[in-house]
C-alpha cells in the first residue's frame, strides 16, 4: 500500500512540478526577450532571431536560480491539493505517518536538485557563455561600449616589463579581452606606455593586440593594426584568475579548482559555486520541508492565508541568507564548504523540528 501511494504522490507531485516549470519558463523568457530588445534594439546585426536566440541561451541560467521557489511552490500546491480533497486525511486515518506520506514529495524535490545540477547548471553555463559572445559582436560591431562594468586587472612580468593589463569585457574563458588597456612600467615604476586595444587575444606566449593605440609620455599617439605584446602568462592561468563561476559547468568546476590550485590562483569562488551546487538537492529537500509545515493543517475549502504567506516569505528568507552567504563566501570572508552548506543545514534542522511538533507533539 505504501508502495502504491508513494508512486501516487510521487506522480502528482512530478504534474505539478512540470506545470510550474512550464508558466515559470514562459515568464522568465518573456521578461528576459523584453529586456534584451529594449537594451540592444539600436546596435549593428541586432535581428529578432538574434534576440530570441539569445533569450534562449541565456534562459537556463534564470531558470537555475528560480529552482528553490518553483520547488517551494510545488510542494505547498500539491499538498494544499491532497488536503483539499480529504486524501491526506485518508492517508493518517489509515496509520500513515507524515514521514511515510511526506517522502515521494522529499524524493521529487532531491530529483529536481539533481535535474538542476547535472542538466540546467551545464547548459546554463554554455548558454550564458554564447549569449555574452553574441552582445559582445553586436556592440563591437556597432562601436558602442560594453553592457558589462566589472573591470577585471591582471599583472604580468616580462624581463624588466611591468605590465597592467585591463579589459571592460571578458570573453572565451578570459583569454580574450575587449576594449583592453595595457599600462607598462619601467624598474623606476614610472609609466613608459599605454596600449589601448579593441581586443586581446591571449596566444601562446604572447598577446595579440588589434586596433591598437599606443600612448608614449610626451608624445603623440600612434594607431596600429596589430601589436604583439610578449608574456608569460598561461592561458590556463588567466582563465582561471578571469573566469566566472557562473559560466563554469558543474562537470568542469573539480578540475578548474585543481588547475587553479596549482597556478596559485584564488578558488574561493569556484569552490562556493562548486558546494553550491552540490548542496542544492538538500536545499530543495528544505524548502519542501518548509512547504510541509504550512500545508499538512486540514482545511476543506481555504488554507489560512497568514500561514501560506508564512510559508512563502521562510523559503524567500532561506533563499536570501543562502545567496548572502554564498557571497561571503565568494569574498574568502567564511570558507566555501561552510558558506554552502551551513544554511541549507540549518533550514532542514528547522523544517524536521517543526514537522515533529506538529505531527508528533
């Protein structure tokens, strides 16, 4: 019997899930098409195939960070459903524990953690990556500057070259750079030469520069196609000091860490993307928790709405501490398997303490 009703839950709670996936899916690629047209409707080779492409790549992405609502969600609909036509009450007048009844709903939602890990997070991070690649064409193209303000810096020495080396955007892993600006130094650390270059590209040994302005103190600029600047920078090195975690897949993330472990690079935040995402599942299971405690009171026709809202605005206050931490642990302020793993700890201790008052006093 509690195999037949496992698998019963189970299948409502996949319908539903699905249903919300699909009006979640359908918002966010509406909201996201709107955006994008308005941002880039006036640059070079902007088309509305380009645009809807774009917002489908980029779709992923937005989805993944929706997964712990939509679970929330999910789990209070399926349940308020259930109690609205006396199933749950069935269930326990037939000695059913809410821990027996209630693990279809925690199975579906670690499914759901797992879909979002192996399946959304590496067709994210590809989405992510051609979308960008694509509004960097456009603007390029258009002459306009980039959409994006995070100005990365990297340092290089080479022989008695001091060189600071910045771009306004970063592209293929960070091994290109667009709009880079290159400042060199001399041993008195006194500033012999600027290169302002439309992109770099980082080659083996060296960068090539295109489009290239060369700024010398005291004289006039000078405008060259091509430059090639020596360095000794490897490409592994800059991609992982330039990289974004969020443009890394899960399956990527372990060998990214190493190679970023043995150039002396920072892994902060590819290990708290890494913990992250291996902590979903758990965090998923959370909010079913949290939806449970608000749901599991029988109510034949309408669920207390104080409760509801108490119900959404926990599960809003663990995504927000979650995303918080997330950044603490980013910055190296906490370590990363701490920051990943300590709210999602915390909100499945909550949810199970809860449920065992109301269920078991």
């Amino acid at each position: 019997m509690i195999t037949t009703l496992g698998l019963y839950f189970l299948m409502r709670y996949a319908i539903t899930a699905v249903w919300f996936f699909l009006g979640v899916t359908g918002i966010i690629f509406l909201v996201d098409f709107s955006e994008t047209t308005a941002r880039l409707a006036g640059l070079d080779g902007y088309s509305l195939a380009g645009v809807l492409a774009m917002t489908a790549l980029r779709l992923p992405l937005i989805l993944q960070q929706t997964i712990p609502f939509i679970t929330l969600f999910v789990g209070m609909t399926t349940l308020i459903a259930l109690n609205r036509k006396s199933e749950l009450v069935v269930v326990r007048a037939a000695g059913i524990s809410v821990w027996q009844f209630m693990a279809p709903f925690v199975l579906g939602s670690a499914m759901i953690g797992l879909m979002g890990m192996l399946l959304i997070n590496p067709l994210a991070a590809w989405g992510q990556r051609q979308a960008l690649e694509i509004e960097s064409t456009w603007r390029e193209a258009s002459g306009a500057s980039p959409g994006h303000t995070v100005v990365p810096w990297l340092r290089q020495l080479s022989g008695k070259d001091d060189t600071i080396i910045g771009a306004r955007t970063v592209l293929e892993e960070g091994t290109l750079l667009v709009d880079a600006v290159l400042i060199h130094f001399d041993t008195d650390e006194r500033i012999i030469l600027r290169q302002d270059a439309r992109r770099a590209k980082l080659k083996d040994g060296y960068w090539l520069l295109t489009d290239v302005t060369e700024t010398r103190p005291g004289e006039v600029p000078n405008r060259l196609a091509s430059v090639q600047v020596r360095t000794q920078l490897k490409q592994e090195v800059v991609q992982e000091h330039l990289s974004q975690p969020e443009t890394v897949a899960f399956y990527d993330l372990s060998r990214k860490i190493e190679i970023a472990r043995s150039f002396g690079v920072s892994t902060k935040a590819l290990e708290t993307q890494f913990h992250s995402l291996l902590s979903l599942p758990l965090m998923l299971v959370a909010m079913t928790l949290i939806a449970a405690t608000v749901s599991l009171k029988f109510s034949r026709f309408n669920q207390s709405r104080s409760v509801i809202l108490g119900g959404i605005l926990s599960g809003f206050v663990l995504y927000v501490v979650t995303v918080l931490v997330k950044a603490f642990g980013s910055s190296g302020v906490v370590p990363p398997f701490v920051a990943a793993w300590i709210p999602v700890v915390v909100a499945l201790a909550l949810g199970v303490t809860i449920l065992l008052h109301q269920e078991d006093g």
